[in-house]
C-alpha cells in the first residue's frame, strides 16, 4: 500500500447529508423551504442531503441556520462509518474552517476537539454540562471562569469541571487555543453511582 492509499483509508467521509435530511425531515420541511431560508439552491442541497456534495462550513451554517440548529449540532449528528479519522492541518475535503474555528473530531462522538485561530472573542457565557480542558498552543487568551481571570500563554492548560460559568477571548493574532470537551449528550458525574436496593 502506497502513502496515498494510507492517506485514502484513513480519511473518514463526513457524512453530514445525513444529518441535515434528519433534521429537515423532523422540521417537517420541503427542500424548498430550507432553500428559501438559507439563500442556497434546490440542487445543492439535495446533493449534500445525498452526500454528493460536501458543503463548505460557511454552507453548512446557512442550511443550520435554515434548520433552527447549529453546525456544530450538525457536525455532532454525522453519521461515521469508522472510529479512526484523521484530521490534517490542510484537510482539503471541503469543510473549510469558518472565521478561525476548525473541528478537530467529527462525527457524533463521546470527545469534541476544537481548533481556534486568531483573534477571537467568544463573547458571550459558556456553561457546559461536561469538563473541559483549554490548551493555548501560540499567543495568549483571557478566560474568565466563576468570576475569576486567568490570562493564559503558550503552553499554559486551563481545566474547566462541568457546570463551570465561563468566557475567552484571544489577546493576540496570532492565538491558536485547542478545547477538547466530553460531548454534552454524555451524562457524565463525579457522584458515585447509588447502590441499588
């Protein structure tokens, strides 16, 4: 086997098309409709619905926006064949990052990876029902967590237990922070599980 046949077996096909079909399909709407919600046509979308076409991630926002959800939500819902999946830098299967975020797992999955580049401000509260762990790999960002301010610089790791009130942002251009999270459709507690009677 050849390097390119390596890289071929070890890409894994998203197949968001299922996804987005599942949820327009639970929406009770046409094709039509989602295309008049989000500015793309019939066709296109009838391809990635049939994994003919592979949307870009400024796309897939349009038709998730069309769909009441989110990429991410999207994303999260594909349907994998495999469990081994390799994420290049310069992945070029047409999910192409939108405003500095790039996915890092894909697929519906226990673990979620996220890449973030540039000068980002979240803006906003996150609470999350799982842990999370933030990794500043260049520059720095600012992470208010229960009140409290962390500036945290290259190299520098930030653990966040479930249910913890926070927001970052990016100090410097040139930030790359990786967030790995367990998925909230996990149901994951530090309680011991109750005895059983």
């Amino acid at each position: 086997m050849d390097d390119k046949e390596k890289e071929r077996d070890t890409k894994e096909p998203l197949r968001v098309g299922v996804a987005v079909r599942k949820r327009r399909r639970a929406l009770r709407l046409t094709l039509a409709a989602v295309s008049g919600r989000s500015g793309l046509s019939v066709p296109f979308l009838s391809q990635i619905e049939n994994e003919r076409a592979r949307p870009s991630m400024r796309s897939l926002e349009r038709v998730a926006d069309a769909l009441e959800t989110t990429a991410v939500e999207l994303l999260a819902a594909s349907d994998t064949a495999r469990t081994v999946d390799l994420v290049r830098a310069a992945d070029a299967d047409g999910l192409e990052p939108a405003a500095g975020v790039r996915p890092l797992v894909r697929g519906h999955h226990q673990l979620h990876a996220m890449e973030f580049t540039g000068d980002q401000d979240a803006g906003r509260e996150y609470q999350h029902r799982n842990d999370e762990m933030m990794y500043v790999v260049s520059g720095s960002c600012q992470v208010e967590a229960e009140g409290r301010a962390y500036r945290l610089e290259s190299g520098d790791a930030l653990f966040l237990s479930g249910g913890v009130h926070h927001r970052w942002r990016a100090m410097t251009e040139d930030t790359r922070l990786l967030v790995v999270a367990v998925g909230d459709h996990i149901h994951a507690t530090s309680e011991p599980p109750s005895p059983e009677h």
